[in-house]
C-alpha cells in the first residue's frame, strides 16, 4: 500500500503542532487537485492524509499547511499564513512521510521515514 503522512514540530514550544490543517494536492494538467485533508492529532501527525492506495501515481504532489490559523490560535505573530511544500513521488510504491519543523518566523521539511 502507498500512503503519505506529516508530522508537524513547534521549535518554538519545542511541542507537536496540534489542530493544524493541511491539505493535499496532486498536480495534474498544470492544476492542483485536491486528493485529501486533514488536521494534526495531539502528537501534530495525520497519519492518512488520503484514502490508501494500492499504488500512489508518480507525479509532483504539494502538502499545503495552514500555519497562520495555527499561530493565530496561539496568540503568534503572523508571518507566513501557510507553507507548501511540493514534492515529487517517482516509484509508485512505499510510504512517503513529510515532516514540517515550524516556528512563528521559519520552517524547514526533509523527506522522513
């Protein structure tokens, strides 16, 4: 089965980032398409982030992170009122986990396991 999952870190709080939506997008025909949603559990994962597939389509995707609700909600500065992180699944298998480090004025993603 291919799945894509995320974990979100508040290095400011040093906390998981709980309550934060985050939507998926497949790029197709130079359009994002919607292929699921979902918001961060107590320990900031979502462990399904779409329906489970037998196989994930190659192609470029974009995880797209509501982070100004999030540090709004917080009582934070905004400064970046979300992130997108855009990625590519080239094998048709496996699971794809991407994390995001967050605080109210950077961010940075890398492939997990």
């Amino acid at each position: 089965m291919s799945s894509i999952s995320t974990h979100i870190l508040d290095t400011s709080r040093g906390k998981p980032a709980v309550d934060v939506s985050i939507s998926l997008y497949r790029l197709k025909n130079d359009q994002w398409d919607c292929i699921g949603e979902g918001k961060t559990d107590p320990d900031g994962r979502v462990k399904d982030i779409h329906a489970p597939q037998p196989n994930l389509s190659a192609g470029i995707y974009k995880m797209h992170f509501a982070t100004g609700d999030y540090f709004l909600e917080a009582g934070d500065e905004i400064f970046y009122p979300y992130a997108d992180v855009v990625f590519v699944i080239d094998k048709n298998t496996g699971h794809y986990h991407i994390p995001l480090l967050l605080s109210p004025f950077g961010y940075s993603t890398y492939r997990g396991s």
